[in-house]
DNA sequence: ATCAATTGATTAACTGGTTAGTTAAATTAT
DNA sequence: ATAATTTAACTAACCAGTTAATCAATTGAT
C-alpha cells in the first residue's frame, strides 16, 4: 500500500499496457476505420501481444468501442466548459463554437473517428455505440438550445430555430477540417497551414456573429472580443502529425 | 449500326454489364466504405460473376475509382448549372447553396462516397483519385469563388474572404446529413423526416442570406423569392432508403 | 524471512473462415 | 470461324480470434 513512486506492481503494469493499447487503437482506428484497421497493426505499435487485446477486450469491435468512448468522454466534458451562465447567451454560443474549432484541432482522432462512426451509423446499428453517444451528446446539445432560446428571449439573438444553429456553428467547423485535405487539391494554399487555420478560425466565429445576433455590428464586436479571449491553442505541426499516420513500425 | 431499339449487340450487352456493375459497386462502397465492400456481394447483386469485374476493371481499387468517378461526374455538371450569369452574384451563391442541399437529398450515395474518400485522403495517398477529383472541383471552386467577388465588387456581399465564405455554404449542409443518423439518438425527432428536411432546407438559405448581404433584410427577401423559385425536390422515402442498405441479398 | 502455491499477465504458434484475385473452359454475336 | 464476353471452380494470402504454455508478482503457511 506505500508504493507509488518506481514500483511496477503487478496492476499497475497491467493498466500501462492497456492504456497502451487503447492509445494504439485511437490511433489505428482512427486511421483506417474499423474494418480498415488491423488488430497485429494495433499489437505491433502497442509493442504487445495481439492475444492481450482479447485478454483485455472482448473482440475487434469490443476494442474498437472502447477506443471511441475513450476519445468522446476526454472531449464532452471539456467541451460543457464554455456554457459558464457568466457569459450572456450569444456569447456563449460564440465561445462553443470557437472551443468546438480548437477541440477538432488538438484532438484530431476524435474528428476521424467521429466521421467514421457517422458513415458506420447509416448502415444498420453499430453495436453499443448509440447508448455512448446518447449519453455523452444529449447534455450538450442541451445546453446549446438553452443558450440559443435564452438569447432570442432577451433580444441579442434574431429569432430562429435552435436546432438550425446548432447546425450552423458545428457545420463549418467540422466541414473545414473533413474537407481540407480534399480541398488542397483544388486550392492555391495548404489549408492545415498555420496562417489558412487561423484565418478559418476567425472567419468562422465571425460569421456567426455576422449571422445570429438582432445587432450585427454588436455581434462582430462581440465575435472579436471573443477571439482576443480565446487565443488559438498551438499545434506543433499538423501536416506532418497527419502524414505521419501511416508511417507506422511494421512488426516484425 | 443500324441496331438501337431493342438489339442486342454485342457491345451493347457488355456495356450494359458494365453499368450493371458500377451500379452494384456504388451501391457497395457507399455503404461499406472501400475495405468493408466485398467483391462477391457486389457481384452478387448485379448479378454478374465475380470474374467479370476484374475483366472490365483491374481491380477493387480500380472499380472503386469508376465507381467515384462515375458519381462525380453527374454532380458536378449539374451543379454548374445553377451559376448561369442571368442571376446576381448573390442569388447564384444562394442558389448554388440549394443545389448541394437537393443533391445529397437526392444522391446519397455521392455524400456517402465523398465521406470516406476525405477520410482516406487523412492517411497516405488514394490511388488516382487525387487527380480524379482536381479536374471535378476546380471549375466549381472557381465558379464560387467568381459569384462572391462579384458581389462584393457591386455591393451585393459583405466584404469577405470567398473562401469562408464556401465553407459556411457546403459545412451546414454537409454536416447536416453527416449527422443526421447520430444526431437522431439525441434528438426529439427523426431528421429524415420530411418536415425536418423541409425545415433545414430553408433554414440554410435565410441563414445565408442574413449573413452573407450589406442589406440583411433584401438578403431575406432573396432568399425566400430563391426557395419559391427551387421546390424541394421529390424523395420517396430517405429513411427507406437508408435502412435498406445493409438488407442485400446474400449470394449463394 | 523463506519458499511453495496461486493467481494474473503475457507470449508464440496455430486455426479456420474469409476474400481478393486467377485460370481455363464455355457461350455468344458477328 | 473467331474474337469478345461470361462463367464455374480454384488458390494463395490474409486476418480475426484461440490455445496452451510461460513468466512474474502476490499470498500465506511455516
């Protein structure tokens, strides 16, 4: 019971390895999906035995649910942070969207792994993942109505639907970054570079701003008081985190 | 060369088959992504041995790459249309706004293929796709890019930069159908519904046009005048349709 | 404290079903 | 006939999942 700083006990090495593997996993998955995915990809770069995937999850899928359950739990609940009732209502919409762009950026395996569940979903059910989702997503949505329909009463948002700014804010957002590499085949520029990020990232608060208040002047005020607020978290380099995901050690 | 009605020439039978297949793999790798497609159940449900897709296609990957590109090719052209000169430079962006809603309503297979391509195109390279999809998009992008400078030289638009601009129109609704089928375990009603797809529809041309113009209110106006103008197109039944995707006939 | 016995963690090697791709023979239109 | 089209049957590789054995930490009886 005293040991804590150097020693390897027993579940305590146990628990390394399989965080380990999840972090693999997050990765793998996220990659190539999950039928894309290959579990001695998984051991390989997890520096296990592909055996101790199913000693600690019971199959591909089990391991794969685990994997995205992982990423979203970290996510939603970081995300909940910007709804502080401190804020006025409008600017608690700017702030969600703003952390929504930054989460996507740091947190690229969410992004993947969240398109790629949004593909899976359509063709018939994806085992437990629903009731993950339903869980971690309801609370948020909820808040994002909240603030929409507090807004309009109290005058500082035009009167619309909830739901279609809820669209809004996400859309263009997560179509940036779905899109991007796409896009770069049709562009002038590298839209994962440092100056296109940061341009997309005001832009986007911007607009909103532009769109959903009563005063639009006030909103753009707003949106760049918010922006001067939430200054762009720094990512090392995510061209070359992004091509680096293929390059993984093949084992042997 | 006399033959077209009811002949059956030889080349006219093969190309038959060959569309028989495409249609099969399109169905397939829009539903079960590139490595979850199989090749036997693609065979299978056009009805054509297994053989015949690699004697008019080199391979998966090669059938995948007609698939895309057969798709591709019927939106694009269709989506220029609506960026005739007799419009103003507003309405065109508004109008072009509409098409890409109506198109993912009425091609789900596009959006569906899109999808996955641009998470492919996160890790490493996607074949010939790459330059498959430059030749497709540039003209549009350009087109795009040309309608909102247009209106910000005469006044129309707000001084923006053309490209946020693009990807406040594509994001919302990319991401509205992208979402949909998750969006549903958290949400009171089935976003496939018709009143719902009605309702996002509009939504996402008056949220354009208070966002996009000098003068919000014209923006407004032009926007339901575009909505009269553009009736939702004719869907027998999305949810249908979705859910019949994963019920395919098993081959023997 | 010492050392079996026990329990948990990890591995090498294997298995069986699946699937992309091939081949050689049969069919069909001209 | 003959060249293009279509097929049935096959194969080689792959890959998710298993098994039986090994290794290392913990327990507890002395």
């Amino acid at each position: 019971m005293i040991s804590k700083t150097k020693t390897r006990t027993r579940d305590d090495r146990a628990d390394r390895t399989q965080k380990k593997i999840l972090r693999a996993a997050v990765q793998e998955f996220s990659t190539h999906g999950l039928s894309g995915a290959r579990t001695d990809r998984i051991a390989g770069s997890a520096k296990v035995n592909k055996a101790l995937l199913y000693y600690y999850f019971k199959n591909k899928q089990g391991l794969y649910a685990a994997a995205v359950e992982a990423v979203a739990a970290r996510v939603v609940e970081n995300a909940l942070a910007e709804f502080d009732r401190k804020y006025s209502a409008g600017e608690r919409l700017l702030r969600s969207a703003l952390n929504h762009f930054d989460r996507i950026l740091t947190q690229r395996e969410f992004q993947s792994l969240m398109q790629q569940e949004m593909v899976r979903f359509r063709s018939g059910k994806s085992g437990s993942i629903p009731v993950l989702f339903r869980a971690a997503f309801t609370p948020l949505i909820a808040k994002m109505r909240e603030a929409t329909e507090d807004g309009i009463r109290n005058g500082e948002i035009c009167q619309m639907d909830w739901l279609q700014v809820m669209y809004s804010i996400f859309g263009a957002n997560v179509f940036y970054f779905l899109s991007a590499p796409m896009m770069e085949l049709a562009l002038p520029f590298r839209p994962f570079g440092p100056k296109a990020l940061k341009l997309r990232r005001e832009a986007a608060v911007q607009f909103l701003g532009a769109a959903l208040f009563t005063d639009r002047a006030a909103g753009m005020r707003l949106a760049n008081r918010v922006l001067r607020d939430m200054p762009m978290p720094r990512v090392k380099n995510v061209q070359a985190r992004i091509e680096n995901f293929h390059a993984r050690r093949r084992p042997l």
